[in-house]
C-alpha cells in the first residue's frame, strides 16, 4: 500500500532523467502507472463489499503519533478508483493533446505527484499525515494551473489558487490540532468512538468553522469559489483531472469522511445546507451566461460541489446516498466534457460558443461523446445521471427543514445546469459547419477515446446501476453513514412525484434553452452583481492591503539594513524593558557572582577598546579587524571559563567572518561617512539601553536557582541512547534532532533563495517592462 501511494512520486522523481524520452512518441507509457494503480485498488472490491475495510499501518513518527496509516474503507475506495481510473484516461489523452511540448515531461511530473498526494489523503486514517498530502495536492495544482508560466493570466490564477487553498490549509490543521487534542487520537476511525465528546466539547463550533473553511476553499463553496474559474488557464488535462473528478472533491471527501465524527448536529447540517444550497444555485446562474466552454463547465463544476455539499447537509440517510451516487455521476461526465473542450479548443483553436457549430459532420466521435456527456449531466434517461436526479429529489422531498423550499431550488439549479450542458455538449455540434472548420478533422485516438468511453460509461451504469450497487456505492455509504438501511438502484421507479420533478426538470431545461439566447456580453444587471462578487472583495481587499504594506514600510523602514536592525531592537529592548519592569522583580546578590583574576580584567580591557575602536574608526578594514579581536575575545573568555569547544566553534566562526567580510569591502569605498551627531547619538542611547537590560537580565539569571536534572538525564544517557560521547552534538543530532533538521530546512530554502537572486536577469526584464 506504501508504495502504490507513493508510486506517483517516486516515478515523478524519475520523469527529469527521462525527458527526452517523454517527449517524444513514448509519453503514453506512463499511462501504466494510473491502470495499475486502478487494477491494484479493483482487487479490494470483495473485501470492501462485504463490510471489512482493510488498515495498513507503517510508523513514521511514532513518538508525536504520526504515523502512515492508510484506511480502505468504501469511501477511501471509491475516490482511489476515481483518481486512478479517471487518472488513466487523463494520462493518455494528455501524450496525445500535448505532444511535442518542450515541458511534457515536466507536466507529467506534477501530475504524478498530483495523483500521489491525493491518494494519500483519501486513504490516510491519521489525521496529520491527511494534512500533509492534502497541502501536497495545494502545491502541486499550484504547479499544474501555472504550467505556462510565461503567461501572466496562468501566474495571477496560479498564486490565487494557492492563497486560497493555503489559507483553507491553515484553518484545517486548526481544526485537526483541536480535534486530536479533545479525542485524544489522530486516527479518524478512532475517533468515531469519541464523537459525542467531541459534539460536546465547547470548542466545537471552533472546530467544525474551520474545518469548513478547509473543505470549502478546496471544493470552491462560496465565497471561496472564485479561484476555480481563474484555474481554468491551465492546460486542458488540468481541468479535466483537478477540477472535475479529484482536486475539487478533496473539501467533499473531508466532509464526508468527519461527518461520522462532527454531523448529525444541527450546526453542522444547516451551515452546510446554507452555503450548499447558495453555492450550487448561484453558480448555476452564471454559468448561462458565459460563452467561454471551459468557463460554462467552471461554475457548472461549482454547483455540483455545492449540491453535494447541501446533500451532505441534508444528513438523511437518502440525502448521503444521492451525495454518494452523484460523486460517481458528477465525475464522469464533467470529465468527459472537459476533455470534449480540449479536443475542440486543440483542433478549433477557440472555445467561444458564439463561433461553434457543426463540428458533429468532422468529429461525429467527439459528438457522440458530448451527447452522452450531455443525457448524464441533464439527467435524462437512461443515463447514470438519471438516477442520481432522481435520488437527489427523493432526499430533497424527504427533507424534515422545508421540503418544498429545498426542493424547488434543487429544481431551478437543475434547469440552469441541463441548460449549461446543452451548451457544453451539444451546441457545438449543432447546426451548419462554418467554412472556417471544414479542415479540421479528428484527432489522435488517444484524444477522443477516453471522453468516449466515460459517456459510455455514463450510460451504461444508467441502464445497469447494479454494477456499483454493492461493490462501490454500499460501502462508501456505510462509511459515511454506518446506519444506512439497505437500497436498491434502479432507472425506473415507477410514475411518482420524483418522475414529474424530473420531467419538470427536462422540459424547464429545454425551453430556457428555445427561449433564452444569452447576447454578446453579460446583461447589464449581471455585471452590475459581478461588481460586488466575492473576487472583487478579495481584489480590493488585496489592493488595500498592499498599499497599507506600502504606506508601512516607508514609514518604518527605508531600504537600509542598518535601520532593519535599529527597528528590531527597538522594539525588543520595549518589549523586554516592559515585561521585565511590571512583572519581574529584580535582585541581584553579588555574593553568587565570582571576583573577576587579573586574566579576565585584561581581556575585558582589551575587548572594551576594541568596541571603542570599531566605533570611531573611519576605516572599513580597520573596524572589521578590531569586530575579528572581539570575537577572539569572547573565545578567550569560553575557555577561562572550562566552554573549549565552544571557543574552537567561536574562532573558527569569527576566522571566516572576518575574512568574508574583507572580500566583501575590499571594493568599497575607504572611508565610513558618518551621519549628523543626532543620529549618532541616537544610536548610542539604544545600544548603551539594550546591553544595560541586558546585562541586568543576565545577572539576574545567576541568581536563579539552577536544576542539575536535565544535565544529569544527558549525560547519562547520550552514549547509552545515541551512542555518542560529545553530549552537546548528540542533543543537536539526536535528542534535539527535529529542530537541526528544520534549521538545516530553513537555511536550505535561504541558499536556494540566494541562488535564484544570482540567477536573476534584471535586464531582461527591464526589457520586457
């Protein structure tokens, strides 16, 4: 199980060694790694059919309770096959659609990644090791949506949807520290047996606020939608696999997976039924009036997302069953259609709906594939997307909270929705052939294959639902809901009301799209909301933002390290003065403190002239020298006081300084200009106020009783532990190891910074501006 979750980066550490390979003819045979990561995750079908999830546990970091516990229960297993089946389609058509790319091979990489993290975190079971590949599907979308990099639209969407997902990021490691710290256990399938501790607990409207902000900014709920728009910049393949199947439904799994845990309380059900509910009707309104393909299938995506998140707002057992169905229908569709867009963008060289037409007489294939696309979206009979519909009025009907309200607006959305995939699906296809498009043929196999085979799909499950009933659907239903009672899916119940719902549905969609013909640009009254849209908050908010940073940093800094430094010390010599004089009561017994040996009054003389000297000397080269004799005075004093290794560390480091910065001045300029006698002065009372409070501190320090145990535990337990004889370096490497290692991190991240500085062309730029 370790290795088919971390198979997608391991192979993506590859791709860079394999370039020239992957750009060329053989691309498709990473196609293999998707397939068999699909296969492998058929075989836990049985098992999970009959009620026995399997939990493969490898420890990681045992001591902090992270570990690698990877869950395949029905609901991890049902989004696995999804991110590998639809995964497989996405990687052949994209050696297709995007050969001859100079960075396929690239692309590839962040897609194995992709697929990687978010195998990981539908299959995770600890909650931190969820946390991480959540943020690992955040970074590597960042990659995939800003794959041109060269084009400042895909840069601007790029950095949107990594600020967003990012701040939903930090809310939900919020919400999972709480949830650990009150259940005590990071395992989510233990922490089914402390759910009402935790619904009880008065932190729980804390937790379940941001968890939602989590879950919301992946699955784009409003007001948190407005980045998935801006992503369709991003190749078609992008679309396709992170904002259809996988990558959206990330917010929709977490909800899902805790709704065991934190659902079932009315907080819970109605926030997600508000926002659910707004989201799914508000997207599908303006998805009508957009012409752009990818921006029609974009806010159709989002209220997808929305009435999934209604349904599992809903709560009922029929609610989570149209949410477990729909999850199935939704991806295979928008999948299909979204790569139907590519091939029409890829061969047409547009995506405006205005200029579309009769493409079915060059690429009857791809038409095929956008009907059957378009029957499942619509929920017309007898595809899979019928029976979803049909599922989601039953719930709505049965809703205990204003059934008939909640009903009429899953009605209207729908409507807006079959309008949205007739465009999307059928309007292209529609019509005469424009002589602009009479050269265009169909393309590659590896093209409209795939899209092909998910609209057959689409139907076939719409004839047979029984395929899935108990292989897939039932279990991840009792994952969600372990009290679920049993069901059957079928594509015809019978004339009732849900049939008439549906019906009213068809017929509604049909005769918006006979009547209503959206012009050229949005409807005045449409731009006049999209003035106070959340995207415009969020822009003006941005901008405001940057000139109080502006406005800020003039007024607090100007350029010059040296006021950097005066800044923070400043500030630090406040706030310790402060906190030292209102909460500490200073005394300081001379007695405790030793007679300073003739030995040491020397080195202080010799260290109190050389601070004189660095001051007013007017020689760069000169104040360097003495900054080197203080540093060597402070190693004399290390070894007078029994510290030999800490003066070997302080020489050696004030050996190279000193020498740095020799090189460094060398080329500048002789003589310091000093500044007016204010400024001087200036500096002089904050750094004689700084080293007074801290002298006083550090005296004070030598009056505080002193504790022998930490020392004690060290040294006795460095050789027997670590096997190290050097106590200090063995409570660096290996008591203390995590925090060398993110030191080592951090100054990892500032040599990489440097280097890039170095590598910067200013005056290419400066060109292009």
């Amino acid at each position: 199980m370790l290795l088919a979750v971390l198979s997608g980066f391991i192979v993506a550490s590859f791709v860079p060694f394999l370039g020239k390979l992957l750009r060329g003819k053989w691309s498709f045979l990473l196609t293999a790694l998707p397939l068999c990561l699909f296969l492998y995750f058929l075989n836990f079908i049985p098992q999970v059919s009959a009620n026995k999830a399997a939990l493969i546990s490898y420890e990681w970091v045992p001591s902090m309770g992270i570990n690698f516990n990877f869950l395949v229960d029905g609901l991890s297993l049902l989004f696995a096959l999804m991110i590998t089946g639809i995964g497989t389609l996405v990687f052949l058509y994209t050696s297709a659609y995007m050969k001859g790319d100079r960075y396929l091979d690239r692309f590839y990489g962040y897609l194995c990644i992709f697929m990687g993290a978010m195998l990981g975190m539908v299959l995770s079971d600890n909650i931190f090791t969820l946390f991480i590949f959540w943020e690992l599907t955040s970074i590597s979308s960042f990659f995939l949506i800003g794959y041109n990099n060269e084009n400042s639209d895909s840069r601007k969407s790029a950095l949107v949807s990594l600020a967003i997902t990012g701040l939903g990021g930090f809310f939900l490691l919020g919400a999972f520290a709480l949830i650990g710290n009150i259940s005590g256990t990071y395992s989510i399938n233990e922490m089914i047996g402390s759910a009402d501790a935790l619904k009880g607990n008065g932190l729980y409207p804390v937790i379940i606020a941001f968890l939602f902000i989590g879950a919301f900014s992946k699955s784009a709920q409003y007001p948190l939608h407005f980045w998935l728009p801006g992503a369709m910049k991003a190749p078609t393949p992008v679309s396709t696999y992170l904002h259809s199947a996988t990558m959206v439904k990330a917010g929709i799994y977490l909800l899902a997976r805790f709704t065991p845990v934190l659902g079932n309380v009315p907080a819970w059900n109605n926030t997600l039924m508000i926002f659910g509910g707004f989201t799914m009707f508000y997207a599908a309104f303006h998805s009508i009036f957009k012409r752009d393909l990818k921006e029609v299938l974009a806010y159709s995506t989002i209220s997808a997302l929305g009435m999934l998140v209604f349904l599992i707002g809903l709560g009922t057992p029929d609610a989570l069953l149209a949410a477990t169905v729909f999850i199935i229908v939704h991806a295979l569709y928008k999948a299909s259609l979204f790569l139907i867009t590519g091939i029409i963008d890829h061969e047409t060289g547009t995506r405006d709906l205005a200029k579309l037409s009769g493409l079915r007489k060059v690429m009857m294939p791809v038409a095929v594939a956008g009907a059957l696309a378009m029957l499942s979206n619509s929920g017309i009979p007898p595809s899979f997307g019928f029976v979803g519909k049909d599922l989601i009025y039953a719930s709505t009907l049965g809703s205990e909270l204003g059934a008939a309200l909640v009903t009429g607006v899953a009605v209207i959305t729908n409507i807006l929705l079959l309008y949205s995939s007739i465009l999307a699906g059928i309007r292209p296809f529609a019509g005469p052939l424009p002589d602009a498009y009479k050269t265009v043929h169909l393309p590659d196999w590896r093209m409209w294959v795939p899209p092909l085979l998910l609209g057959v799909g689409s139907l076939l499950l719409g004839v047979f639902p029984g395929l899935i009933e108990g292989g897939i659907v039932g279990p991840a239903l009792l994952s969600i809901d372990p009290t679920a009672p049993a069901f059957h899916l079928q594509l015809w119940h019978g004339f009732n009301v849900v049939l008439a719902l549906s019906a009213a549905t068809i017929g509604g969609g049909l005769l918006l799209y006979l009547l209503f013909k959206p012009s050229v640009g949005q409807p005045a009254w449409v731009a006049g909301l999209s003035a106070s849209s959340p995207k415009n908050i969020a822009g003006y908010l941005s901008r405001k933002f940057r000139e109080l940073a502006h406005l800020w940093t003039s007024l607090s800094q100007n350029g010059y390290l040296r006021i950097y430094v005066l800044v923070i010390i400043s500030f630090l010599t406040v706030l310790l003065a402060y906190k030292s004089f209102t909460e500490v009561k200073f005394y300081v017994e001379l007695s405790k403190v030793s007679p300073l040996t003739s030995a040491e009054m020397v080195v202080m003389f010799i260290l109190a002239a050389a601070v004189i000297y660095v001051v007013y000397t007017p020689s760069r080269l000169a104040a360097v020298a003495a900054m080197g004799v203080i540093g060597y005075c402070i190693c004399l004093i290390f070894v007078f006081y029994s510290a030999p290794d800490l003066a070997m560390t302080q020489f050696a480091i004030d050996t190279l300084t000193v020498i740095l910065f020799v090189l460094v001045l060398y080329r500048l300029p002789k003589y310091i200009h000093y500044s007016n006698w204010l400024i001087r002065i200036r500096d002089g009372v904050i750094s004689l106020f700084f080293g007074t409070l801290i002298t006083i501190l550090g005296l004070e320090v030598l009056n505080e009783p002193t504790s022998k145990e930490t020392t004690h535990f060290f040294a006795e337990n460095s050789y027997a532990l670590a096997k190290g004889k050097n106590v200090v370096n063995v409570i660096l490497v290996d008591f203390r190891g995590v925090d060398t290692m993110i030191e080592i991190t951090v100054l990892t991240i500032a040599a990489m910074g440097v280097f890039a500085l170095l590598k910067l062309q200013l005056n290419k730029y400066d060109q292009e501006l």
